[in-house]
C-alpha cells in the first residue's frame, strides 16, 4: 500500500498523462473533476483544494470541464488510487446556464473564450454518472456551491419544483459541505490508511468521522446526547411548503452554532448531516493562501478565461460574512464566522503579485465577501446565539472589527515598491463603515479607484428587511458622507449601486419607489438584478412558500410576466440589456444577459 508523501508542488498540477509522466507519476491519488477551466488561483476551488492536498502529500489531478458524451475525457488520468472529487465549479450550474427569466446565457467567465456550452445542466450528477461508469467502485465525494446548496430538499428555480438532496440524486457516497479543507484532506487521510474503508465500512460509518459531511442512510444511530436537529422531511415540505423556511431557518443556526448534526427524512432514507467543519485558524489560512499558485490558467488553453483576468490582481483577505442576507449563499456556504489571514501572508501575497509578467502596477481588490470584516471576531462566542445576521437588524455589540486594521493593512500595501494603486472595489458594508468615519474617510480618499460599487438593493424598508439589509436611511447617510469626502479630496468620484428586483414581498409599488428615487437623483441604473431563488436560500425558501421567516404571508412575484414588469421598471429594455448576477468566486460579479 502506498501512502501520502512528501511532493514538491507542481507549477501546475497535472491534467494530461504528458503532466504525469513529467512529474513521474503513475497515478493520481485524487482526482478532481471541475465545471470551470483550472486556473490555478487561490480563488477557485479544484486550484485551492488541489494544492491542498498536494502540500500534504496527495498526488491531486484535475479534469477540468469534461466532455459529457463519452469517458474519455474522465479517464484520461486513469483510476485514482483514493477518490473522486466533484464540484460543478464556481457557480451552480444552472445558474451559470440560464439567466433570470430561464433564458441560456451565451457567455461563461469560467471557460476559455467565454463562450458558454463547456459544462453540463446539474453538472454534479452528469459527472457523478460518468465517474460510476470509467470506474466501479471508486469512492465519489460531491463539493462545491451546488451540492453544498442542494445538501438536502431545496427548491429548484429551473423546473419550478422542490428537488431531494443531490447527494440522493447523483448517488454519491459523500458531499462534503461549505469550505471543505479539512473534511477534504481528513477523508484523504483515512482512505489513504485504508482505501477500503468505505465499502467495508459504509457512508455512514466512514462520514461520522468526519465535519462537514453529509451522507444517507436507513437508519441513524447515535449517542444519546448527541446535538441533533430535525429537519421537515422532504415529504412534508412537498405537502406543507412553509416547511422549507423552517428547513432554512434550522440550517443557518446548524451552520453558525456548529455543533449540532442535522437529520433529514426522504421517503425510506435519512439525509444525514454531520456537524460544519470549524473554521480554519488564521494561522491554518496563511498556509493555504501562501501555497504556490501560478497564478494563470493552465498553459493547455488557448484563449483567456474572463473570471481569470477580473482577479489575477485581487487579494483575498478573509472568509465569512457576519451579514446573512437572506439572498446570499454564503450564510450556508461559508458561515457567518469570518477566517482572517495575517498581515504579514497578505502583504507576502501582494509583494508576489508584483513579481507577475503582467503586473501594471494597481492591486484591482483587497477583501472578501465583505472587505471591511477582516479580522472580525465575535466577543462572546461562547453565547447561544440566536441572531440570523450579525449586522441585522442593527449591529452586534458583540460583533468587534477594528476597521483601522483594515486601513493599516492598505497603507502598508501601497508602500510596496511597484504598487501604485490598491482599490477596494466592492464589498464594502456601508452600515458597519459609518460607525467608525475615521476609517470611512481614509477608505474613500484614498482607496476608491473612481467608483465604489456597493448594494443597497432596494429603497424600500419592508423590502430590505425581509432581505436582512439595513434601512435605507443608512444608505442615503453614506451616499452623503462619499460625496463630502470625495469633494474635500478633490476627486470625482462615484457610487455604483447593486440593486434587485421582484424580491420576494417586493411590489410593483415598492419597485416605482425605487425608480422614483433613481430618477430624484439623475441616476440610471446599470446593475440591477432580478431575483434569483437559488437553491437552499432563505430567500428562496420564501418564493417557494410565499411567507417570511416568520411564516408571515408575502406578496411574490411568481410568474416570469409578474417579474418582468418589476424589472422593466428599472430596466424598460429588459430582454436586450444585460443584468448583473452576482455570486462569482473571488470576484463580484459578471454579467450576463436577460
């Protein structure tokens, strides 16, 4: 038996056997199928995985958007020794496919060319099928933002239908949820002792070892004092669809208590989820953002990768947002607990960036989901919080950032020999900046490259509270503060307003305030996005069932005609322009057309 070893890490890791015989290797260990092409980049998933598990002795191969209509494309590195790893890619594949009103987008940031068509409808279960067929009885793990938000029953925007767990209908043994370092390299790390430990041992067996896992089984044994939660069976969310905001609901407080497993019945099966993985350490975070990244596609493709030239020269910073919008997969994707890397690994990682062949001098972003979080901690994490957001309906008083720290951090990466500009250009929480304006001020004045793009969404109270977003007071406060600051700096400079539409319990009456207001300030809108209901939201939670989370009935706009006339009151040219929809990896956004 061969076990894990010391490697030196590839410039690439490999996707063609020429890449393996170079390196001297006769096989993988892992094999990592993507929806997207492999740039390796810390900012996409198989690159950040892939390096991982190398670092720890892994051999880690990639087959990056495969042909579906043959296994060829799976089987060109051979049968892994250890397991199959799955992700659709950066954005659920249905999603990256149709626009809001169910039409194929015709571009994809994530492939060569940008030219859409490289990857599946339900990209999880296609590839899942394809890795059962090249090789029986490998262990398949499913990961990534489409099976992490299709853990268990969700409701599925493309076919107006409530769908089970995708682990049920790809039939693979495992998902591994959220952020999954340590889940991922600890399942290596057991097959690695004893590649038969799932088939002699079963999912279950095997997942009860591991965080962050799900897994289905018959029948659930354990310790009685265990924390558990029970999950609304698929059945009584099909029968009773207010069910699935409860489903919601429960899982955010799995998600941010992390301590509990979570149960849920689907016909003679249970779905079974084992308490989240913590959160890596900040010291576990400068290790894996400082691993080698070549920082560039892989050299096999011939046209550049649009999601690969947004952030080539961005920085992430940290994981986790405390906000908890209701719309945002992150609640249950990365939690609401922040990872921060140290000072010293992001000025490393910006000193690299300056060695690049195409370095021009400006750092396009330093962040993460939101910038001004870094190094935000909970004082009192050791309460049993029952808060849906950290931000909302106003701030913690325990929830303690020191947004100095972040203005210190910029400041030292602008002394940088080479670097001319460092910009924040999104994700900034404009309600958490006002209440420190020292650092408001030195955020606007010097690291706004012309327009900072911020997501106010709507201007409508009813609205932005079912979304979990401050009033628009607090906007409107900021919107002021900008432009003083941006006068008193002798600069012109603008705000670039995120903005949504046919949320659920918005109205066409709360949408004509909405352009009222526009129209008061001589503003036309460019990003505005129709809602999406993405699955496992509880956003989408609240389309599905037409009540809010607290099972308060909700005006939704259900039918694409009820949508499409919210959203030409924004966009009278809807059908021909584009929209914004957010939700990429590393950066902010791309857009896509209605």
């Amino acid at each position: 038996m061969m076990h894990a070893r010391n490697l030196h890490q590839p410039l690439f890791l490999p996707m063609t056997r020429t890449d393996m015989n170079e390196l001297g290797w006769k096989e993988v260990d892992i094999l990592l199928i993507s929806g997207d092409a492999y740039m390796d980049h810390p900012a996409f998933g198989a690159a950040l995985l892939g390096r991982w598990l190398t670092a720890h002795g892994f051999r880690v191969g990639i087959v990056a958007q495969p042909r579906w209509n043959g296994l060829d494309d799976v089987m060109r590195l051979g049968r892994p020794r250890l397991f199959a790893g799955i992700s659709a890619g950066a954005l659920d594949s249905m999603l990256a496919h149709y626009t809001a009103f169910r039409r194929k987008r015709r571009d994809d940031a994530y492939t060569p060319g940008g030219i859409a068509g490289s990857r599946p409808n339900r990209a999880c279960i296609v590839y899942t099928n394809l890795i059962r067929r090249a090789f029986p009885g490998l262990p398949v793990v499913l990961g990534g933002i489409e099976a992490s938000l299709r853990r268990v029953s969700h409701y599925d925007f493309w076919t107006n239908a409530l769908r089970r767990s995708i682990l049920l209908d790809a039939k693979a043994d495992l998902i591994l949820y959220g952020m999954a370092e340590r889940a991922v390299l600890a399942l290596a790390r057991i097959l690695d002792k004893d590649p038969d430990a799932l088939t002699k041992d079963g999912p279950a067996q095997l997942a009860s070892r591991l965080s962050g896992t799900v897994f289905a089984c018959r029948k659930l044994e354990l310790p009685k004092n265990t924390p558990r939660i029970a999950l609304p069976s698929h059945e009584q969310i099909l029968e009773s669809p207010v069910k699935l905001v409860q489903t919601a609901r429960l899982l955010e407080q799995q998600v941010h208590r992390g301590v509990e497993w979570a149960v849920q019945q689907c016909a003679k099966r249970l779905v079974v989820l084992t308490p989240p993985a913590a959160p890596l350490t900040s010291f576990e975070m400068d290790a894996l953002y400082g691993l080698p990244f070549a920082r560039k596609p892989h050299p096999a493709y011939d046209k550049p990768i649009p999601a690969m030239e947004m952030i080539a020269f961005s920085i992430t910073t940290h994981r986790g947002c405390g906000g908890g919008c209701s719309f945002c997969f992150l609640a249950l994707h990365q939690g609401r607990h922040v990872s921060s890397r140290g000072r010293a690994s992001i000025l490393a990682e910006a000193k690299q960036l300056t060695g690049l062949r195409d370095w021009k001098g400006s750092i396009s972003d330093v962040g993460g989901p939101s910038a001004n979080m870094w190094k935000a901690v909970c004082s009192k994490p050791d309460q049993d919080c029952t808060r849906d957001s950290c931000l909302h309906p106003s701030v913690c008083p325990f929830f303690d950032v020191d947004q100095q720290a972040m203005i210190g951090l910029l400041k030292e990466i602008r002394k940088l020999p080479k670097v001319r500009h460092v910009r924040v250009a999104s994700g900034v929480r404009f309600d958490l900046l006002l209440k420190d304006q020292k650092s408001a001020s030195e955020l606007i004045r010097h690291f706004v490259g012309g327009q900072l793009k911020l997501a106010p969404e709507h201007c409508a109270n009813t609205v932005l509270r079912l979304m979990r977003k401050p009033d628009f007071k607090a906007f409107e406060n900021f919107l002021d503060f900008f432009e003083n600051e941006s006068a008193k700096a002798g600069k012109k400079q603008y705000v670039v307003p995120y903005l949504m539409s046919a949320f659920p319990g918005c109205t066409v009456k709360d949408m004509r305030k909405l352009a009222a207001w526009l129209e008061s300030r001589g503003w036309r809108p460019r990003q505005v996005q129709c809602f999406v209901p993405t699955p496992g939201t509880m956003a989408t939670a609240m389309y599905y069932a037409e009540v809010d989370a607290t099972d308060k009935k909700l005006e939704v706009a259900r039918t694409d005609a009820q949508r499409l006339e919210q959203h030409r009151i924004l966009m009278p040219d809807a059908g021909k322009s584009c929209f914004y929809s957010r939700g990429m990896a590393g950066a902010k956004g791309t857009l896509g057309t209605i």
